[in-house]
C-alpha cells in the first residue's frame, strides 16, 4: 500500500516537473535591446509605419526583396 501510494506521488510529481519544463521552455524570451515607442523589441523595425487600411490608396508599390 505504501509502495502504491510513493510510486502515483512520484509519477504526480514527475508530471509537475514535466509540465513546469514545457512553460518555461515555450515563454516568450525578453528582448535583449530596448523597446522602441512604437511597439515591442520582437517586432520587426523596418523604419515604415504600418499602411493604413482606410487610408487613400497610392501608387507606391512594396519593394520586392
């Protein structure tokens, strides 16, 4: 009965561990360089704001790459 009851606590327990493993391994890591004012540090910075879905539409087209 005892055997029983130490061989679910240390399965519960590995379960714990396991469970705690994959949150900190999948949370998003912390930008190395500061946040800029317009958004977080993860998101690209490619100088441009981001077009306006209701705004005129012009004649420039997106660079291709």
């Amino acid at each position: 009965m005892f055997t029983t009851l130490l061989v679910i606590g240390g399965v519960l327990l590995g379960l714990v561990a396991l469970l705690a493993l994959i949150v900190s391994l999948s949370a998003r890591p912390t930008p190395t360089r500061s946040t800029s004012a317009r958004g977080a540090g993860w998101v690209a910075d490619t100088g441009r704001s981001h077009p306006d879905a209701w705004a005129a539409p012009t004649a420039e087209l997106p660079a291709v790459r």
